[in-house]
C-alpha cells in the first residue's frame, strides 16, 4: 500500500527544493567555492527528470510531482521553471514547461505527447525548406516558370493559412496561447518592430534591387553582427562559452526563421506597390507583370518577383529585410531594456 503522508512529504520537500533553493539564484548555493553540487541548470534539469541524465522530450519524461493534473502547487512551479528557463535562454526546455503547464491546467496530461520541437536542427530544416523554391528557381527557373511560380505562391499561401489558422483557430475561438508563449515571442516582437522603420522606406527597396552580391554582403554582415551581440548577451550570464554559442546560434535561427516568415507575408501584402514605386526606373510607375518582364533576374535564373497574383514574392527584399529587421529589432532589445532578449512577454 502507498503511504499517503510518505508521498505528500516527498511531494513538499521536491517543490521547496526545486522552488526555494534551485530557482532561487540569489541564494548562490551552487556558484560558491566549495558548494557540493553541480551548476543550478544541470541540477535543475535533474530534478525535473524523471530518470537523472534523461533528455525531456515528452511528457513521461518529466517528473510526476510536475505532471500532476490540476494541482495549484505544480503549476506554480511549473510558470517559474517556464520563465527561469526563458532567461538561460534554454528554448527547448522552455517550451516543454510551458506546454507542460497548459496540459497540466487543463486536467489532460497525456504521457507520450512530445512537450517541445524548438531544436536547431528543425529551425534548420523549416529555413531550408521555405528557402527550397527560390535556389530551385535559380538554378531551373527557365526550364519550369509556371512550376515554380506555383510553388513560390503556395508556400506564401501556406504561410498565411498558418498565421491565420492560430489567430482565428487558436486564438479568437480556442483562447489558447500556449503556441505564441512557446515561440519566445519577444524576439518576434522586435523583429515587427525591426521591419517598421524600413518597410515603407525608399532606399530599402532601391538597396533591394542591387545585385545579388552586394545584397549577399549586406546580409552577411547584418546577420554575423546580430550573432555576435546575442552571443555576447548570452555569454555573459552562462559563461560556458560552448554553451552559450550553441544557444545564441539557436535563439539566431529562430529569429531568422520568423523573420523570414513575416517577410513572406508583409511582401506579400505590400510589396507589389513598393516595388513598382522603386523599380519602375521613371516616373511612370509599372505593373508587376512589366517589371516581371524588364528587371534582370537577382541570381542565376531567378526573377526578382516571382509567383502569381495576388501572391507574388520578392526573393531580393525578403532576404535583404530578414536580416536588416532582425538587425534593429535585436540592438532595439539589447540596448534600451535590461532583460534577456528571450524573456516572458
């Protein structure tokens, strides 16, 4: 038989120890000489396992003092590991806590469910696969136009399906957030803040016209810059400096991921008129379906507009601006508020 008391002392004793002594940073137990236990983070990441070492990947992967359905306690507990996790910039444990936390308020807290898919590897495959069609239309536009004109408009297309799939679906009629909270949605913000200031501006889209090289420059050095500084923000809090390339290296391709993902659909909206405001080359403002004829491509095969209407891309500026609105909404962050770029909203 289970010995009630047993368990709700173990139960006590796990939160004071997680709540009061682990997430608790100014009490510097595990930072002074002598202290008998590993870093806060590895001795975090042990007590929330189920099995000590084990990777949190699922549900059953957790503890069961953190699993339990409705309890006040866990999910008290639960809120501050999500938001501790966010400032160590661990995005992947993060989010589990985070999905953890909204099973766990809603009584169903099933043990197989995967609790996070934020690694860089899938950031990777989602920017190679939205960045496909466009090296593919370089390389081949000539020999297939109408294919991959399709296709550049089918992933815009599928990319608004999306947006508006989580703000009417899980938003307006599921009122559930857990999604957006998982996607660190401060560097989100910044990147809208980063695309206001140069969205509508002149010079963006003329720079945007440029060749392929010089636009492969600006990038480069826009995107090493932001690495460089998020690396620096997270360097100085975890000092390991291996550990804090690789989450620097991760937090970089999430932004750039959703950076390009609201390029897509921000140039889909307005960049057919910025386009013939700036690329005419005169004072009588051209169609896109002229420009599309007249303007060189950017490189190789590859137009400067590609798609269909009214979902036409344009691969020059999506590029230039993924990397320029990152840029500003990054130093925005970094240089006007004292708090981790990956804090709770």
């Amino acid at each position: 038989a289970v010995n009630r008391s047993l368990v709700r002392l173990a139960e006590r004793s796990f939160y004071r120890w997680l709540e009061d002594v682990c997430l608790e940073e100014n009490n510097r137990a595990f930072e002074v000489e002598g202290s008998p236990f590993e870093d806060r983070e590895t001795e975090v990441l042990r007590v929330i396992a189920r099995k000590a070492g084990a990777e949190v990947l699922r549900t059953e992967d957790v503890s069961p003092f953190l699993r339990r359905p409705g309890n006040r306690d866990c999910l008290r507990v639960l809120h501050k590991l999500s938001a501790w996790f966010l400032r160590q910039y661990d995005i992947h444990h993060a989010a589990a806590m985070i999905h953890l936390t909204e099973d766990v308020a809603r009584g169903c807290v099933e043990g197989n469910r995967i609790l996070s898919r934020h690694r860089t590897r899938n950031y990777l495959l989602a920017l190679v696969v939205l960045v496909a069609p466009f090296v593919g239309a370089a390389l081949a536009y000539e020999r297939a136009p109408r294919f991959f004109d399709v296709l550049c408009s089918c992933e815009l297309l599928a990319v608004d399906v999306i947006v508006l799939w989580f703000l009417f679906y899980r938003f307006c009629w599921k009122r559930d957030l857990t999604f957006f909270h998982a996607s660190v949605p401060r560097i989100a913000a910044g990147i809208i803040v980063g695309y206001l200031p140069i969205l509508f501006i002149d010079e963006v889209w003329a720079l945007a016209n440029r060749p392929w090289v010089a636009l492969t420059a600006v990038s480069l050095l826009l995107g090493f810059t932001t690495l460089l500084y998020l690396y620096i923000e997270v360097q100085r809090r975890l000092r390991d400096t291996d550990l804090a390339f690789a989450r620097a290296r991760q937090i970089f391709l999430l932004g750039v991921l959703q950076s390009f993902g609201t390029g897509l659909i921000i140039m889909g909206l307005t960049g057919g008129f910025m386009a013939s405001r700036n690329w005419s080359g005169g004072e009588t403002l051209l169609s896109i379906g002229v420009l599309r004829e007249v303007l060189p491509p950017l490189v190789g095969e590859l137009p400067r507009i590609v798609g269909f209407e009214p979902f036409y891309t344009f691969p020059g500026a999506i590029g230039l601006m993924t990397f320029l609105s990152f840029f500003i909404g990054t130093f925005l962050q970094l240089l006007w508020e004292d708090i981790p770029i990956t804090e709770p909203l």
